[in-house]
C-alpha cells in the first residue's frame, strides 16, 4: 500500500511538472539518382510527405502575402526548382553534376520532384567518388533524414543524409 | 546494411522514446539470471512488431494513425502496471504479452516503412531493418540489466528501483494518452 501510494504521488508529481510534448514524428525523403547510359544523362526523382513540403514553400514564400497553395503550378515549380538547387548537390570526381529541377507529380500521399542533369563524362567514370549533400528540409526539421539510393549499371547503394552526417555522404561503386 | 542501421537508429532515436518506454515497462521483473527470458520477451516483442509492420506496410491491415498511438501508449502503461500489480514477479505471459503489444508498436512503423522502402526493395530492406531494431532492443535491454545489476552492487533496493521506473513510466505513459486520445471521441 506504501509502494503505492508512493507511485502514484511520483506519478502526480510528474503530471503536473512534465510538459514536453510526447510525440515522435518522421522527418524523412529518398531520393533515386539514376545514371543512364542510354540517354546519356543522370535523373532522378526526391520523393518528400506533401505537408512537409508545403511548410517549406511557406518558409520561402515568408517575406510575401501568399501561400504556396494559393500559387499556380508554374509558380509552385519554379519555387521547386529554387529550393532543389540550393539543397541537394551531386558531385561525381569532385565535378559538380548540373542537376536541373524539371517537373512535379503529387500523389495521395507524396510529392515526386524530377530532376535530371547531363552526363559529360564517360559512362565509367560514374563508378567512382559520389559525393551527395542532400539538406532538402533540413532548413524546417533537423531530424530530417533524406535517404539517396544510387543507381548505377544494375548496381545499387543506399545511404542517407542527415545531421550525423553533416547531411553528406560519400560512395564509390 | 543501410536498413540494419535504420532499424538500429530507429530503435535508439531518443526523440521517439515510446519504444524505450515500453522495453523498460517489459523488462522490470527481469535480471541477468533470467538471461534466456529475456532473448525470448525481446525476441517475442520483435516477431509481433515485424509481422505488423509488414502487414501494415504492405496495407493488409490499416488502422488510422491516431489509434496506433494511442494504443503504444496503452501498452507501456499497462505493462508497467501488469508488473507493478505482479509485484515484479515473473509471469508466464510475458512473452505473449510482448508478442501482442510488439504487434501494436509494429503498426506505428507501418505508414513510415512503406514511405522508406521501394517497391522492388521492400522485402529485401524489411529483414534488415527488423534485425537492427532487434539488436537496438537488445542494446537498450543489457544497458537496463546492468543499471540493475550495478544499482544492486551499491546496495540499491532492486524493489525500490523497480517501484522508481515504474512510477516514471506510469507517469510518461499516461501523458501519452492523455495527448494522444484521438478528437472524435469527444
């Protein structure tokens, strides 16, 4: 009976004194990044949660009256195709890859932002020294994790970018 | 090895604690004597988190989010009040209790798995990621054996330890379901 008259005195205690929120959400996108030989050209696709993605247009939309809903498609996109150049960045040999944003599809539940960049070297030499810095979101969520998943001659690594990693990784087929 | 790592941060994310919760709730009666009670509790609580997960991610069973958190949260307080009502016996049930309510925690997991995962990587990834959330779960466990094991060392009442934790998971739990009652039952 002491015992428990001692719990629930404890258990009070922390009611009334323990007022951090108590909830976990996931904070994360993947990123599919293809090398085509046959088009010759590197593409791919960010797949991001809707609402996640919304508060991040809000957040460069702040400094103006409106809200990224309010705004029309195209406007929507070039605002996508600000915000991918600015976080997320390829380099392959230490040469920059020229990732171009270059559509959007919104599905139920997720948004897809195409891009595409072209390949100016040979095939080979995108075997080696990947270099992916991917801090898409991370501006809104430190918790953010972006997973990449590279895709090269049949060959597949994923890894993920996030604040343990300086939102950085690197890789070598 | 990605998924492995996955499952592995995932578990050990002190952000989502109510995984850590629970397995504090699961193993109060628990020491290294028990050692093989312990493999199976844990073991238990991963087959019935990896089935839901599965099953939840792949939309075979579909439960609205709210609820899911809800019943987490009912988990870790009833566990923690199953033990306290035992008097930190141990029971039989644990390891069926473990199975259902690991169950629950998988269904959590499910709308997040089936983001992560692609479609040709889905069962290849689900293995890995449930074998690292396995080896968190055994991670968090042997730390919270040894805090026991060291308390009782000092002369710490492993009863009164118990009776400490108990009274902090109570009280987090209780939180959780105070927050997480979902709006339409009122």
């Amino acid at each position: 009976m002491k015992k428990l008259v001692f719990i629930l005195i404890l258990t009070c205690f922390g009611l009334a004194g323990f007022t951090t929120k108590v909830k976990h959400e996931f904070y994360v996108s993947v990123t599919d990044i293809y090398v085509d030989a046959q088009k010759a050209q590197i593409n791919g696709v960010v797949k991001c949660f809707p609402d996640d993605w919304e508060r991040a247009m809000n957040a460069l939309l702040s400094h103006q009256l409106e809200r990224y809903v309010q705004l029309d498609s195209a406007t929507q996109d070039s605002l996508h195709r600000v915000y991918l150049k600015k976080h997320f960045n390829v380099k392959v040999g230490q040469q920059p890859i020229a990732l171009t944003f270059s559509g959007t599809v919104t599905g139920p539940d997720e948004v897809y932002l195409l891009f595409e960049g072209p390949m100016e070297m040979p095939f080979e030499a995108y075997k080696k020294d990947w270099n992916v810095s991917h801090t898409l979101l991370a501006d809104i969520y430190p918790s953010q994790e972006n997973i990449v998943i590279l895709h090269y001659s049949g060959q597949k690594y994923t890894s993920s970018c996030r604040e343990g990693n300086n939102y950085e990784f690197n890789h070598s087929f | 090895m990605f998924y492995v790592e996955l499952g592995l941060r995932h578990i050990l994310d002190i952000q989502g604690y109510d995984h850590m919760l629970f397995l504090i709730a699961l193993t109060l009666p628990l020491t290294f004597k028990e050692w093989k009670q312990v493999i199976w509790w844990v073991t238990a609580f991963t087959l019935g988190h990896s089935l839901t997960l599965g099953l939840a991610a792949t939309d075979i069973i579909v439960v609205e989010s709210n609820w899911v958190e809800l019943g987490i949260s009912l988990t870790i307080f009833l566990t923690a009040a199953f033990h306290l009502m035992r008097n930190f016996s141990l029971s039989k049930a644990g390891p069926y209790l473990s199975l259902v309510f690991g169950g629950v925690h998988g269904l959590g997991f499910g709308s997040y798995y089936s983001f992560i995962a692609q479609n040709d990587s889905f069962w290849w990834a689900w293995l890995p990621f449930n074998i690292g959330i396995e080896l968190g779960q055994i991670f968090i466990v042997v730390v919270l054996l040894f805090v026991y094991s060291i308390s009782q060392k000092i002369g710490v009442q492993l009863q009164m330890l118990r009776s400490l934790i108990t009274g902090v998971v109570l009280t987090l739990s209780t939180l959780m379901i105070l927050e997480r009652i979902p709006n339409e039952l009122f």
